[in-house]
C-alpha cells in the first residue's frame, strides 16, 4: 500500500517514521522547505526513549506529489487543510483514501470538498511529538487511534487494510461506533486549556490552581453543550471538567504549555477557528448565542495579530 503523510509537521513525521519501520512504502508532503530539504538531504532525526534513530523517508513539496496513494494521511493543522489539499489533488482520485486525525472541529467538512464520504476515515488520536527543528522530532510516549469510516459505504476490506496497516505500525488503531463523541470530547478539551492558557500565559498545572479556571471553563463548555445537542452529538461537560482535572497534576501533563500558546510564542496562526470559532459558526446555524466562545476567538485572533505586527 503506497501511503503519503500529508502535512508532516511533528505528528506527520512521527506516523511516517513508524509506518516506514514497519516497511511500508511512505512518503512526506510538507511546505516547509527547509524541513523537506533536509530530511532528503540528512534524514529525518527521531528522538524517542531508545535514543536517536534516522529515518530515510521520501519528502516533497505538495506541488512535487504525483502519482497514485492507496491512503493519504493528513496530518495538517486544521487551518492550513484546504490549502494543502488543493495543492494535492493530483495525487487524490476516486480510489484514495483520505485519514484525517488532526484536532478540531470540522475537518470531516473539509475533507468532503475533495472527496466522496465513502473515501473518508476520520478519528483523534492520544499520540503526541515535537518538531525540534527542520527534519526533528521528539517522539516520546505512547497512544493510540480511534477512527471510524464516515460513511456505511466506506468499503469493508480497505477499512480492514488501513487498519491492519495502522496495527502492524504500532499505532494502536481501533475502530469506534461514534468517532463524532471522541472528536468533541477532544475538541472540547482543546477549546478550554488551549486558548485559556495561551490567553493567560500559564500551563496546565497554573490553571488547574487558578480560582476563575472552573468559572470560565463551564462559560466555554455550556455553549458547546448546546452546540452539540443541537447537531445530536453526545457531549458530557463531566467528562471534559475530569478530563481536565486529571491534567493539572505537575507530575501527568501539568507542567505542559498547550500547543496554541506555543504558536502564538513562535508568532504562528492557530486553529482557533476549528475549536470556538466553529462553536460560534454552528452556533449561528442553529441561532444559539454563543457570545463567549465569539470573545474567546477574538481573543486569540487578536494576539495572533499582535504577533504577525512583532
Ligand atoms: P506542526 O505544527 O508540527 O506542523 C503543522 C505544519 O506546520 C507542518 O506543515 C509543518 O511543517 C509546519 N511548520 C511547523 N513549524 C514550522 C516552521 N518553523 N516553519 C514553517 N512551517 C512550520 O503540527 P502537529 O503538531 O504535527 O499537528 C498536526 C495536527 O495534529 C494538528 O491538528 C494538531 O492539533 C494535532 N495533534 C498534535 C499533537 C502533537 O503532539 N503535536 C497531538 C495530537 C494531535
């Protein structure tokens, strides 16, 4: 099976990386050229817990892809999906299947502008990494994926192909009944610590100690609620608040900045508009108010103005 990562950032490269151990045939999509030119010219470096391994993968620049992929990973941050597929579309025909496991909200959406239902898998995944620089990552810990096939007439062999292929990677790859509940749970997750700890500039463990934190996280979570009752999605602010709560601890995730104060540090866009900017969204077709994820998402659009101004 031909596989192509695309949007090899630190997720990307570490999927690759396992996939190619395993011998499959995989190859790296990104824009990031100085990233692409030095895993052709060095490799890709993997730090994990056994040390530091160098991967030789096949990296390109999206406008470089042709050919044809059996499975088209896609790996980019929510923002930069459109754009990425619309460079890829040679390398898309009816037969490819596309596997999304970025976070957010809405990425099915996305998907569906390039391909058929039928050739869609999406899912979130408990595997982490870290772009240490161009061509290196930090890959330590273990996960797992829960993904499903968005359509009943997703074909039965290939779901079971992709999911041997995942398994044989060591990627711990389960087939779930209702990704959309694991996607919101996630997406949930993500749209309270990620833009409040950027907001406030503090880590996971800060937060957990702050005495307005379960004040602004049920502000942000009861809009969600309504949002996801309304599309019959099933949403638990329980779960979320423990999901939380089982962060905070210095010893588990707490000393961690989440991924979008890190992007706004490094002066980077965020996927703000796939966490509350997509509850704000939906909230207008379902004429919900939803004036503090609307705050929250200005919030954070702001300072990523702030950042692009230096
Ligand atoms: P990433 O930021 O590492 O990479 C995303 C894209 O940004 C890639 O195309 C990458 O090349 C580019 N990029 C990164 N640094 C750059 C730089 N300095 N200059 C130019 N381009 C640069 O993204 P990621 O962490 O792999 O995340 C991909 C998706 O997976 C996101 O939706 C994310 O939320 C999700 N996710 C991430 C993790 C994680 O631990 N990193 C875990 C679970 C889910």
């Amino acid at each position: 099976m031909k596989v192509a990562i695309a949007g090899a950032g630190a997720m990307g490269c570490r999927f690759g990386a396992m996939l190619a151990e395993a011998g499959v045939q995989v190859t790296l999509i990104d824009q990031w050229q100085e990233h692409i030119q030095t895993i052709n010219e060095s490799g890709l470096r993997v730090e994990n817990e056994q040390g530091t391994q160098n991967y030789h993968i096949p990296a390109l620049f999206p406008e470089q892809a042709t050919g044809r992929f059996d499975l088209v990973i896609v790996f980019t941050k929510a923002m930069q999906m459109t754009d990425f597929l619309h460079k890829i579309i040679p390398i898309i025909d009816e037969q490819t299947t596309l596997l999304c496991l970025s976070n957010g909200f809405g990425n099915e959406e996305t998907l569906r502008q390039f391909v058929s239902a039928d050739q869609i898998l999406i899912g979130v995944t408990l595997w982490s990494s870290e772009l240490l620089g161009p061509g290196q990552i930090k890959a330590t810990g273990k996960g797992r994926i829960d993904f499903q096939a968005v359509s009943s007439d997703f074909a039965p062999a290939k779901l079971t192909t992709v999911l041997n292929l995942l398994n044989e990677a060591g990627l711990q790859a389960s087939l779930v009944k209702n990704v959309h509940e694991s996607i919101w749970r996630k997406a949930g997750f993500n749209s309270v610590i990620n833009p409040l700890s950027a907001l406030l500039n503090c880590n996971v463990a800060e937060f957990g100690q702050l005495n307005y934190g379960t004040q602004l996280t049920d502000l942000i979570l009861e809009e969600i609620n309504a949002v996801a009752q309304a599309e019959g999605i099933p949403f638990s602010v329980r779960i979320i608040k423990q999901m939380l709560e089982a962060q905070f601890n210095p010893q588990a995730s707490g000393q961690h900045y989440p991924s979008m104060h890190q992007d706004l540090n490094k002066q980077r866009l965020t996927e703000i508009d796939f966490l509350n900017g997509y509850i704000v969204k939906l909230g207008r077709k379902h004429q919900l108010a939803t004036p503090v994820n609307q705050m929250i998402t200005g919030l954070i659009h702001s300072k990523e103005q702030l950042g692009q101004l230096g």
